[in-house]
C-alpha cells in the first residue's frame, strides 16, 4: 500500500485505507499494553487525516455543479483541496473510467466470441483482435491473421496491409441461413435479419440458434412482447385453441421457444433483484467520510494522555 501510494502520491484514493490502517494498528497496540507504539501510530493516522480532511463547503459546491458527493470528495483529496484542481482530476478520472471499460467490453466480446468458436489451439488474443479491428479491418481477417502469425500483433498487421487478398482467399466458407429454419423462426415472430444471423452463427442448430434469439432481449418487456407474438403464432397454427398441439408441426417448436423465453426472464429477474443489492459506485470503499475514524482517534489520544 506504501508503495502504491509512493507511485501515486496525494492522487491515490487509497490513502483512505492506509490512515484507517493505521489508526487499527495504533488502537490495537493501545489495547497490548504497548502504549509508546500506539502513540507513534495514533500520531501518523492524525497526521494522515489531517490531509484527507475536505471543507464540506467545497464539497456541495462540486455537488450543486453536478459532480457525485463520492467524487468530490476523492477530488478534493487528491487535490490538497484545491477545487479547479478537483474539477480536472475528477473529469481525468471519469475518462479513464470510460476508457477502461470499453475496452474491457471488447476484449469480453471477443473473448466471448473466441471461445465458443475455436478450440484452444486455436486462441488469438482478444486485445489484438480489438486493436485490428479498431483500424479497420474485418473480424474474421483478423482472427486469420493472427492466428498466422501466432498472435504477433505487429506480423498480423503487416500480413493484413500485404496479403488481405489472400487470406481472404483461405476464409473457411460462411455457412449459409437453412431456408425451411429461416421461415418457422419468422413465424415465431423473431426478426429476419437476426434470426438469419443466429442460423448462420450456430450452423443451422435450431436449438441453439432459439438460445441466441432470446439472449438478444435485453430486457423483460422485450422478452414478454416476443412471448406475445410467439402465443400469437401458436394460435394461428392451432386454429385458435390456446395450447398448442405438441404433435403439430410447429407446436413443438413453439413449446420449445417458450421455454427458453420464460427460462431467460426468470434469469432477469433474478439478475435484477441480486443487482438491486450491489451498490452502482464501484468505489465506495474509497469514499470514507472519516468522521467516525476521527471520533476514535480522539478518543484514544485521550486515553493515552490520561
């Protein structure tokens, strides 16, 4: 912690935890009788409170310009409480933020994408599809460069500026949508593009190619709207009775189909009510109002006095 502090200085948010560290230590070496060591300890956890304290007023003032209470105060910090300061640190910090989670929103797409296509032998490596990819060049390109130049990125490069054409070439043929497939999914309701792109993705798999349509709602409405429409199907291809027929040919199909959108809304909810429990700001732990830990440094510096 020192040392990521050293590396860091008066911008480490963590200083926070290094002064609650210490005054644990200097409380603790209070209660062993070890009272010149919980002196020393007290002392620096003052010290060190001392330049985490923030004027409250410099605080609602970064509030009512639209900044987070947590953000304030962790610019504040960083920034000896200089509030022009705190601005920029709190505007650097949200861009790192921002860029630290796209790209980690690309590598797990493409991780993702890796995974379930190719076995370990395989293997490219995520950042390097993205960096391709984010110059211009197309997914599967740059899935065959890499896995030519055995995840080099800069001969993957090189390979794509001179050679395109010919690993275009050496592509392995797109399987194509099964038309019969296409059709009994567009009565279901699901969209055409989409449903083709499932059959295409999983090679025609009617199983997995419903798992793909489903996972694409992102939300309960959209999943209840889809079940609607696929209720609705059922009806036409029963002659209006409510359940279908399993021996129908559409009917198993559909039993099939509901299952898998009534199994992804119940994974929502469930999703959602564990979500509802984890706070949103990720760096909570960070944001110590510190005023219990004052609390508790006076009173043990009474203690010792006595």
């Amino acid at each position: 912690m020192n040392r990521l502090i050293t590396l860091k200085g008066n911008a480490c948010p963590e200083r926070a935890l290094l002064m609650r560290l210490h005054l644990l230590q200097g409380v603790v070496l209070f209660h062993q009788n070890r009272r010149d060591e919980a002196y020393e300890r007290l002392e620096i956890a003052g010290r060190e409170l001392r330049e985490l304290k923030v004027d409250d007023s410099a605080v609602e003032a970064l509030v009512e310009m639209g900044y987070e209470p947590f953000e304030a105060r962790l610019g504040l910090r960083a920034c000896s409480g200089n509030l022009e300061q705190a601005i920029n640190f709190i505007h650097d910090r949200r861009e790192k933020k921002r860029d630290a989670r796209e790209r980690s929103h690309k590598e797990r797409k493409v991780n993702s994408k890796l995974t379930r296509k190719n076995s370990d032998k395989d293997w490219v490596n995520p950042r390097s599809v993205c960096t391709l990819m984010e110059m211009g060049f197309s997914h599967d390109l740059v899935v065959a460069a890499l896995k030519e130049c055995n995840n080099d990125l800069q001969r993957a490069l090189d390979l794509l500026q001179t050679r395109s054409d010919e690993l275009l070439k050496n592509l392995p043929k797109k399987e194509t949508a099964d038309t019969d497939l296409l059709e009994q999914l567009k009565q279901l309701g699901f969209n055409e593009d989409m449903t083709r792109v499932a059959l295409e993705t999983t090679s025609n798999d009617m199983e997995k190619a419903l798992d793909f349509l489903v996972k694409i709602f992102g939300n309960e409405v959209e999943l209840v709207k889809q079940m609607e429409r696929i209720s609705e199907a059922a009806k036409i291809a029963t002659g209006g009775d409510d359940t279908p027929s399993t021996s129908s040919g559409i009917g198993s199909l559909v039993n099939t189909a509901l299952g898998k959108v009534k199994n992804e809304m119940e994974s929502l909810k469930a999703y959602e009510r564990f979500n509802e429990d984890i706070t949103s700001n990720e760096q909570d732990y960070l944001d110590l109002p510190l005023l219990q830990e004052e609390q508790i440094l006076a009173e043990y510096k009474r203690f010792l006095e006595q």
